[in-house]
C-alpha cells in the first residue's frame, strides 16, 4: 500500500462515522447470558433501589423533643430512716432531664452529717501508729476530708488520721441486697416525644388520634397488645432489654429506649406511628467490671434543735433511661426518579457490550462473528467486512 493509499485510510478514518448493525446470533448461551445479566439489574433496581432504598424519594431526617413523667411509690422500714414512703420527688432525681430520666434503685444512706472532726476511713493510706503518720493539711482527693495531723481510734484494734468533714463519714462498703427500692419496677413513665420532618411540613407525635384522656390512664405498653400507648412499666423495659430488673436495681446500669420513627409519607398519615425497643447502654463484661453500674451522691440539708447545719447524704444507685430517637421521612419526587431511571437505562446499555466481549473473546465462533460484526460502507453504497479492509481489497482476502 503506498503513501497516497494510507493518506486515504487516515482520512476516511478520521472523517469516517459508525452507527450500529443489528446481528441477530442464534447462540443459545449467548442469548441465555444476555437475558439473565437484564433480569439481574431490573431485579437489582426493582427490589433494592426502589423498594428497599425508596430511592425515588427525597428523604429527610428527624427533628425530636421527649418530655417524661414517672409515676408511683413504695415504702420501706430500714434501721436508719425508719418506716419512709418514696415518691416521685425523692427517687427521680433531678426531677427534669434532657432525653432522659434516672429512677433510684438502692441508697446507702448517712443521716445526721455535720460540719466536725472525726476518723478516716480505714484503708491502707489512713491507717497510722501516731501523730506523725498524719500531716496536717494533707488533703486527698481519694479522702473525705482534709487532715488534721492527729492519729485516733477508729475502733478497738485500728487507728486513722483525723480529718476535718461532715461526719460521720460515708460507709459505703457494703451495697444493701436486695435492693432498697427494688419495687421500682413496677412504677411507670409516660414518654411524650414530638416530630417533624421540616422539609415535608410534617409533624406529628406519639400520642396518636385514637388516644384520649380515659384511654391514657389505663393502658400500658405491650408489645403483642397495647404497641400504641406511650406509658411504660419500668420492669418491663428493663426485661426486653435482656435484663433482670432485681439484678440489675442493686448497682445501676443504663437502658435505651429507641424510639423509631421511619415513614414513607407517599402513604397517609396514619401509617406513621413510632416501633419501640430497648437495650441496656452501659458495659456490664464480667471480664471488665471494674466501677460497674451507675451511681451517684447527693445531699438533703436542714438545721437541727441546735440551729446546726445537718445534712442527710444519700448514695443513689439507679437505672438511667436514655430516650433515643430516630427516623427518616422519604417522599416521592421527580428529580431523584430520573436520575435513577437514567441509572437502570446506563446499567442496561452495558450488558450489550458485556455480551459482545464474551461473543468475540470466549466463543469457538468469534473469528466469524467478528467479520459480520464490523462493516465498512463506502460513499458508492459498497460494503465490505472489516477484514477486507484489513488486506487494502473489497473481495475475498
């Protein structure tokens, strides 16, 4: 071929324009991989995109409030605070919490703390033989007071440093089993939590239509019965987490409740009802149990006969429940339609050119299709296969 030739191939190359041919391949194989690789993405589009993602949705997150009520009481008969009935004020502390609220389970209890001078604790860092083993001052963060630099009888065999404090001091050795307020779990709350999803002007909350004031006062939460109404029996919170609610009052722990609020608000509106679940938050690995449970102290202060400062100090073990909520709103909208519809017909186009690939690369016959499936027409309406071109002729090679 000489040099005008392969000017001539360049240029009808480059000015050149393919379209498509249409070659119908009885390939039984072939056929079969071409059908199966479209049921495959129609299927893909069909069942995931569209019915489990809902991707021809716009979506939109949840914006939540929670508010809570506990309601119930229980007597109790201990040597240190005598016969004492528990209400709401005493075992809900603090009496308002963010997406949450703590129930007391078990106290230990110091009455008739004040301002005074009295033993330390004895431990390896209190213990002393003599005044000297003190220094006055010393304040350990580990301690209950600041030392005074004098060494006294704790008891009959043991001496420790003396320290400035509300005494007497805290005891706290030994946790009360079983569990002071352990009837807890018979209390109940009322979680009311308000939603709205901002970009469908969608608000709703958990006190449904169908839930009037007569209806409230008598229902409880059950899973199989009563899945609407919104108050709680504590118990059985603490059971569909996993739990021993009689266990688990003796030192504490935290439980989640879930509050999920997934709506597809192509349906009306009344199939949008929050789906409750409970798990317990806090780690409770027998392997990594050190500070298990959740407690904390605080103080109820008075003045006695005397006009002296006096104060009750309570260590609370309790459960802390935590009210999470959660959710997403989809809607149908036509821009995110499109674009997926554009995807599935991208997707589509490809498995011609995967079936093409596997015709002219892995069948005994590709030399032939080949030959059949590229053809050159020139401007006198001749036609020849590729690999006529190939030889620089328009008949057999």
């Amino acid at each position: 071929m000489g040099c005008k030739d392969c000017c001539g191939v360049c240029l009808q190359c480059l000015f050149g324009y393919e379209t498509n041919v249409m070659l119908v391949i009885n390939n039984k194989a072939l056929g079969a991989l071409f059908r199966l690789i479209q049921l495959l993405i129609i299927s893909y589009v069909a069942v995931y995109v569209c019915w489990i993602q809902r991707a021809y949705q716009e979506t939109d997150s949840v914006i939540s409030s929670v508010s809570t009520k506990v309601k119930g009481n229980f007597l109790t008969n201990s040597s240190t605070e005598g016969v004492h009935v528990w209400d709401v004020p005493e075992y809900v502390v603090p009496p308002q919490g963010e997406n949450s609220f703590f129930v007391v389970t078990n106290v230990i209890l110091t009455p008739g703390q004040t301002q005074s001078k009295c033993p330390e604790i004895p431990s390896e860092s209190t213990k002393c033989d003599s005044d000297s083993d003190c220094v006055a001052g010393h304040n350990d963060v580990h301690a209950d007071g600041v030392q005074t630099g004098h060494c006294v009888q704790y008891s009959d065999t043991i001496k420790t440093c003396e320290v400035q404090a509300w005494c007497p001091l805290e005891n706290d050795g030994v946790i009360p089993k079983p569990a002071i307020l352990g009837a807890a779990e018979d209390f109940t709350v009322l979680v009311k939590n308000n939603i709205q999803y901002p970009k469908f002007n969608f608000k709703k909350r958990n006190i449904l239509h169908h839930i009037n004031s007569t209806y409230l006062k008598n229902c409880t939460f059950d899973r199989k019965t009563d899945p609407h109404c919104p108050i709680f029996r504590l118990g059985n919170m603490v059971k569909e987490a996993g739990e021993d609610f009689s266990v688990m009052a003796l030192k504490g722990g935290i439980i989640g409740i879930f509050v999920d609020w997934n709506c597809d608000l192509d349906f009306p509106e009344r199939f949008c009802i929050p789906k409750y679940s409970f798990s317990r938050l806090d780690n409770k690995n027998p392997e990594n149990n050190v500070a298990p449970g959740y407690n904390f102290r605080y103080a109820k202060y008075f003045k006695n006969n005397e006009n002296v400062e006096t104060r009750t100090l309570i260590k609370a073990f309790g459960i802390r429940f935590d009210v999470i909520v959660f959710g997403k709103a989809g809607k149908f909208n036509i821009v995110p339609t499109i674009v997926n519809l554009g995807a599935t017909l991208a997707f589509l186009s490809l498995v011609a050119a995967v079936c093409d690939w596997v015709m002219l690369t892995c069948t005994k016959d590709r030399d032939y299709y080949a030959k059949h499936k590229f053809i050159h027409a020139d401007q006198k309406g001749d036609s020849m296969p590729l690999s006529s071109m190939e030889t620089g002729s328009y008949g057999t090679p």
